[in-house]
C-alpha cells in the first residue's frame, strides 16, 4: 500500500517501506525519549483537537498556530498552510469521524496516531509527529496519511 505525503501543492506516492527507513535516521531535533505521560497525551490531543476545530471555522491563523515552526516556516502564512490543507488533506480538513488511538514515541519524537474517516467516507491513518516547545506546550510537525482498506470513495 503505498502513502501519500504533500508538500505544498506537490504530491509524493512513495511505499511505506521508504517511511519505515526514514525512522531509523536519528530524529532531527533533540526530544525527551522518555513514554509520555499522561499529561503529555492530553496536552497533544488537545493540540490536534484545537487544529481540527480551527479547520472547521476555517480560521487558518489558529490552525497554523499549532503548526511547529519548521511547518510554519515551509508554508510562510496561514493561507498558504490552508490551501495545502484544502487541496491534500481533505480527510483532515474535512473529517466525517477522528478517532484518536495510541501515542507512541519513535525514535524520541512523539507521534500520535488518529483513524480518521473523510467526507468521501474513505477511512485513513495519520500518524502526527509533534515537538514540545522550551515552555512545555506541543506543536503539530506534519501529518502523514495512509489510506486504509473500506469505505466509500
């Protein structure tokens, strides 16, 4: 099953295989490799919950606001971040269901995994890799989506 990673308005097909070897590299910027807490996954839910919410009233200023600096330095503006949103995010932006699974920590980087069922009924994975700022709170650092088996398209 191969996944589809965008990039602005470029889209990448690319095996999952390839995703697998990039999360042996060492993470790119140094994080607690220590499980997380409690605290910690209530505070990353409550991240991806209040971006999800912020696409809904499309308010692309908060939306982006959750975004790490390096996602908020690849796009510049809210408008910017949004329009990639729209274009290749659909299940995200425009979610039917999300149900939020298990946090795991891969490699020190937190990822949160979320089944989410888009508005054409087709159901994906998004794993988020999330990166805590010196003041403690977390920040969304990207998104990656693999289409699951079912739904309607």
């Amino acid at each position: 099953m191969a996944m589809r990673i965008f990039v602005g308005s470029l889209r990448l097909t690319i095996l999952p295989i390839l995703f697998a070897a990039l999360l042996v590299l060492p993470p790119m910027a140094a994080q607690a490799a220590a499980d997380p807490t409690p605290e910690d996954r209530a505070a990353i839910v409550q991240v991806i919950r209040n971006q999800l919410a912020a696409f809904q009233r499309d308010d692309g200023p908060a939306a982006f606001s959750f975004s790490s600096a390096k996602i908020q330095s690849m796009f510049g503006t809210p408008e910017n971040f949004m329009r990639m949103v729209r274009a290749g995010y659909a299940p995200v932006y425009r979610p039917k269901s999300v149900v939020f699974l298990e946090l795991v920590n891969l490699r020190g980087t937190h990822v949160q995994r979320i089944n989410f069922v888009g508005p054409n009924g087709r159901p994906w994975l998004a794993q988020y890799p999330m990166v805590r700022l010196p003041d403690g709170s977390w920040r969304i650092n990207g998104a990656i989506l693999w289409p699951l088996p079912g739904g309607s398209t």
